[in-house]
C-alpha cells in the first residue's frame, strides 16, 4: 500500500510539474507575443551600410510604411570590433536611438557568421577547411568553422560585450544568433580531436565503436579512438556509419554553438528578450531544432530564384505552394511557437534565374506565413544594396532608397490587412471541430533522412519527396498538420503517419504499437524499420520486427530501372512507380488494399490495412511516382475512419488560427471558396484567382 501510494504521489507530482511547466511557457510566449497583436511585421536595415545623414529618414520611411520593428547587426563584426578587443557601439546606439523615435523594436543579432578580416589573419586556423584540404578566406560569409576551438571562444568575448551593453535594453526584443546556420564538414586543425572526443563520449569504448560501425567489414577496426580521422565522403566505399556519425557530430557542433551564445547573451540579459537563431528550411540534417537554449526557432524562406517551377506555365512567379506551409508545419512544433526571420520582397540575385514574383505574390507568402501561426514575419531588407554580392537584390525600397518597390506595397498592404483582423480578435474564438478532427502527425527523425540519403539504393528515391508526398495529400484534406519527434506524445492525433522510417527500435516500435492500440490511425511506409538504430540489418529476415506490427511479412523488396516503370493497381485505378516497393505477404487478418501489377511477381499485396486493438495499421510498401497512390490510400483511410476532409486543388490551401480562416491560392486557376452561411469575410472574395488570399471568421 505504502508502495502505491506513493507511486500515485510521483504521478500527481510530475502531473504538476508538467502543468506549472507548460503554463510557464504560455506565460513566457504571452510575454513575448501577445495574441492579441496576431503578428507583427519587420524589415531588416543595415545602418553600417549608409550614410548616417540617411539614417533618420530610412528608419521615419520604415514607421510609414507600418513595420513594427527592425533587424541590426549580423553582419557587423568588423564595425562592432575593428580591432581586437576595441569595441564601437556609437554607431549601434544611434541607430537604436533613431529606432526608438519612429516606434520600431529591434531584434539585435550576433555577428559570429562575418568574422573580421584581423581575426582570421591572426588565427587562419579558425577558417573552415573542406575535404580535399582548400580553406575558405576571408570576403564572404560563413567560413570561419564550428569546429574551431579559438573561434568558439573568442566569439563568446565579443557576444558578451554585446549583451553587456543591450541585454537590459528595453528597445530590444529578442536576440538572433548566428545567421542561417549551417553544417560544416570541417577538416581543420581542431576537427578531427572533437570528433574522436564527441566519438568517445557517445561509445565509451572502442569495442563499441567497432561494433556500431561494424568495422569488421573491410579489416576496418580501430584499437584506439586516437586512430579515428575524419571520413572522406567522397572516397568511394567509406564506412557508411562513420559517415552518418561525422554528420551528427558536425550538426551538434552547430547546435552546441548556437546553445553557447544564448548562455552568453542570457548572462546579462533580462528575461523580457527572447533567443532564436533563423534556419533554412533543410529536412536532411540534424541540428534544426536541437540547440536547447533557444526560446523558439525561426525561418527563412525565399520562393522566387528560378528553381521551383510552381503550378502552370507561370507557376515559377508564384513558386512551389508546399514549400511555406511545410516550413510552418515543421518549425512549429519544435518549440510551439516560431517566427519568419526572412521573406523574399521581390526579385533576388542569387538564383539560377532570377525572375520578378508576380505580382500579388509577397502578399500571398506572408499571408501563407501567417496561416500557419507564426508570431513575426521579417523581411531581407528595407533598402536595395548598390554594391556586393547581393545588389541586384531587390528591398523594400529601390536604390534610390525612398521609392517602395511592388514587395514593399505588398508588405505595407499586409500590415494594414492585420491591423484589421487586429480590431476583429476573439480570444474566446475556436476552430472548427471538423479542421481538429483531421489533425495529422508526420513523423520526422533526422537520423533517418540522412542514413537514407547516404545509402539510397536508387537514384529514384528522394527522401523528402517522399515525404512531401504525404504532406501534399494531408493539406488537401483540409488537414492541420505537426511534424513530430520521436518524443511526441502521437495521441494528440487521430491520424499518424511514419514515412521511411528506416532505422528502428522496439521501443518505437512498442510505442507505434500503443498509439494504433488505444484508437490511433497509423500509416507506414516503404522502408520503414529495415535496419535498427545503428544502421545496421535486422539479424532475422526482412523487416521482421516490424512484422507483427503491420499484420504482415515483408519478404523482399524491388527497386525498378527508370526506363521500365509499373505499376500498382489500387481502387480498380493504376498508379506508376519506380523507385522503392516492399512484397508483402499478409496475415488473413490484414486487408490486401494494393497489388503490383506488370512483373514477375504481378498480384503481390503492396498496400495492406489492418485493425489493431481500437485504431488501424496501414502499410504503403511502394513509393510512387506523383503521389498520387499515397494520396488516394490516405483519402480511403480518412473515409473510412469517418474523418471529416476537403478536397482543395493542387495549389490551394486552407488553414485556421486565432478563429480566422485563411485561404491561398498558388495555382494557375480561378478557385470558387464555398463558406458556411454565417461567415463574415474580412480579407478578399470568395472567387480567388492566382495569388489570391481570402480571410474570413465564423459569426457569433
């Protein structure tokens, strides 16, 4: 009894902690952002880029035009210490001072990806060394490495004199570090004794080591971690699971660094400033989201440079309409809350073409930004550059600096549209329960879109296009979705899905078993659980431990040859394939929803469904060529769950937040929006043609 009692103690007691924990940070993020503003709206200036007679008349435009707050510094090491251990913050308190008087809150930023040309003099060893042993110089950005002990501990002097001064400021709002942070795969002087250091805290032992790498392979075993080099990538043959061990290092060196500003920033600043650090949305590493120090995650995110070809002969204007929702979708749930530290203004200089957006476009990004719940959209940058790398980069003014370009009008309308909804705010509002009855997870384990990557097996695979397969489908339903972790507690969502989850362990595998157990819908998908978390194949036959989960054995797999598609027949419709399929043999208690047609092996189940204790399992063992079999199996699933979807075309996308809804058109055609009778439309016209928005709220 004793021993019950106080079990039922613990319980109530983490039950608490988690409690206080969580409105602790409802508390925090109310601080930071409160809702009633929805979100707020900057532009990013650089004072040391101008002639100071100018400074006034920029940061007086800014307030006119509607921004709410400014952006200084990350670029500015050489202004801020021109020379070691000499600091000028004159021209950095003017320009707050000039902030100040126009009513913009700066969010000030570490310089740490521009270090100074006298720094990487003195110290050249601080500068990234790529594989084949060229080093990086000075003139660009970036190139001074992680993984450089000095360059780790003398960023930390300059961040502290910069917090020293502005971390009681009450003009800043938050503090980004570092600049789109990258991973370096760094072979300098201090790399390969960080490695083998971070090597042998994660093994303990080479015994250990040799056995997770399986270095028994190819006379590969170490005596010593003192051995250890970094791996060549581009040596053909190198132990694949070094490899993928050099990238989580090199991502942890990223994170870790990311971690050791914001304690330095948090030595001297007060709590009212938030830490973030702005990322480029990458699906293929592992250090997004692993930094702990940070308060929330934010993004950049440019849709215009010549790459993405969008929806229609035009569509390149407008860009890929999945690429903003799927960077909300998956910055979101890292910390609950996230922010847009760069949206594109106009046309860029960087891409392999560089067109003018349609116009309308900004307009759009922002208000698809918003959709997804971000806090703040920030913009790259108020005034065109004349000179450098990014000069034909447009701003939000031309180069005359005073003449708003079509982004600049596009934001400064924006603005003004939330100032709208601003006046309409409900804080008693709620979503519709049928958008909540839809909310889907995707989960998401870095390990395994980079162990995938480094061992694809075919060249028709890609993994985030995979994974973008089901993503699409979801957003057509109408669906919310979250990218997930493994920590994720999954019975938030009625449905699961878990693309390509190659390297398992029966903990996930007891914890997939319990979410479909207690009611979930789980979906699965080729690949997934092939190899346990080493990387390393199941001693047993293929997939066998995933066998009981799905309801059915996983007897080998095909991988086709591009010019000899074929096809699986699902629904009595045929959808094509050529890059990963599983042969299924299911249990009599398993439903056969897919079949291979066209080969040797013609009538093989590749789609199957099962029940399992009060939810279902489904196991999609192919990965077709558009997605659209991944789509129709998906809408079988919904329907027969009795989930409530839509149907939006390619290009149109409907989210809710703060009891709006918000609709975006990305495609090439006119889309009639059909809304329930007590709506109130705020923003647009149901009759949406390309980069048309509409904004509505239900009644009371």
């Amino acid at each position: 009894m004793k021993y019950k009692l106080t079990a039922l103690y613990q319980q109530c007691f983490l039950a608490v902690v988690l409690l206080l924990g969580t409105n602790s940070f409802a508390q925090k993020l109310e601080k930071f952002f409160p809702a009633k503003d929805l979100t707020s709206v900057g532009v990013y200036y650089y004072p040391e880029h101008w002639d100071p007679s100018q400074w006034e008349r920029d940061f007086q435009n800014m307030e006119k035009m509607g921004f709410e707050f400014t952006h200084f510094g990350e670029f500015a090491w050489a202004q801020l210490e021109p020379e070691e251990g000499k600091y000028d913050f004159k021209w950095l308190d003017k320009s707050l001072e000039l902030a100040e008087k126009y009513h913009l809150k700066v969010i000030m930023c570490t310089s740490t990806a521009t270090p100074p040309v006298w720094l990487v003099r003195k110290h050249p060893e601080v500068l990234a060394t790529n594989e084949d042993g060229t080093k990086m110089d000075h003139g660009t950005r970036q190139h001074a490495t992680f993984s450089s002990n000095y360059y780790r501990s003398y960023s930390m002097k300059m961040i502290a004199e910069l917090a020293k001064r502005y971390g009681n400021d009450k003009r800043i709002m938050g503090w980004q570090v570092d600049n789109e942070p990258r991973r370096f795969l760094d072979y300098g002087k201090d790399a390969p004794q960080r490695f083998r250091d971070w090597l042998k805290e994660k093994y303990k032992t080479i015994s250990t080591l040799n056995e997770a790498w399986g270095n028994n392979f190819w006379s590969g075993t170490y005596s010593s971690f003192d051995e250890i080099n970094i791996p060549l990538h581009a040596e053909w043959g190198m132990n694949l699971h070094s490899q993928l061990d050099h990238y989580r290092f090199a991502d942890n060196e990223t994170a870790t660094f990311l971690d050791d500003q914001a304690k330095e920033i948090r030595k001297f600043s007060n709590p009212n400033q938030w830490i973030t650090s702005n990322y480029i949305p990458m699906y293929d590493v592992g250090y997004v989201g692993q930094s702990k120090e940070l308060d929330f995650v934010s993004y950049t995110r440019y849709m215009v440079y010549g790459s993405d070809l969008g929806i229609g002969p035009k569509g390149y204007r407008v860009g890929e309409y999945s690429r903003i929702p799927m960077s909300n979708d998956f910055f979101r749930p890292i910390k609950g809350v996230y922010g847009v530290m760069e949206l594109q203004p106009g046309q860029v200089n960087w891409g392999s073409i560089n067109p003018q957006p349609l116009p309308g476009a900004m307009r759009l990004w922002l208000w698809n930004v918003f959709a997804g719940g971000s806090k703040f959209t920030c913009t790259y940058r108020f005034r065109a550059p004349l000179y450098g790398y990014e000069q034909f980069h447009y701003g939000i003014v031309g180069t005359d600096g005073v003449t708003p370009t079509t982004g600049g009008l596009e934001f400064s309308q924006f603005i003004k549209d939330i100032n709208t909804l601003r006046k309409k705010y409900d804080a008693k509002a709620q979503l519709p329960k049928d958008y909540l009855q839809r909310k889907t997870g995707i989960l998401f384990n870095a390990d395994n879109v980079m162990g995938i990557e480094l061992n694809r097996q075919t060249n028709q695979w890609n993994t985030i296009d995979h994974f973008t397969k089901y993503y699409k489908a979801v957003k057509s339903f109408g669906a919310p979705v979250d990218f997930v972790r493994d920590t994720t507690n999954f019975s938030n969502y009625p449905v699961l899905i878990v693309p390509a989850y190659q390297m398992i362990d029966q903990q996930m595998i007891d914890k997939l078993t319990a979410y479909a157990e207690k009611g979930g819908n789980l979906v699965l998908s080729c690949r997934t659980g092939i190899q346990n978390r080493k990387g390393h194949l199941w001693e047993a036959k293929f997939y066998q431990p995933m066998w009981k989960l799905i309801g059915s054995e996983i007897e080998s797999y095909d991988l086709l040859m591009p010019q000899s598609p074929d096809k699986i027949k699902f629904n009595d419709q045929e959808f094509t394939w050529t890059s990963w399929g599983d042969l299924l043999k299911p249990n009599k208690a398993t439903d056969v929803w897919g079949t291979f047609q066209g080969d040797f092996y013609a009538g093989t189940p590749a789609v199957t469904s099962r029940k399992l204790g009060k939810g279902t399992v489904t196991y999609v063992g192919v990965d077709s060529k558009k997605g659209d079999l991944e789509k129709q199996v998906l809408t079988k699933l919904y329907k027969q769950q009795n989930i409530p979807i839509e149907n939006y075309p390619e290009g149109v996308t409907v989210e809710y937040r703060d009891g709006f809804g918000i609709a975006v058109n990305y495609s090439d055609k006119v889309y009639e929006m059909k809304l329930p009778t007590n709506t109130e439309i705020i923003i647009g016209t149901p009759s949406m043609k390309t980069a048309d928005v509409l904004v509505w709220k239900y009644k009371n």
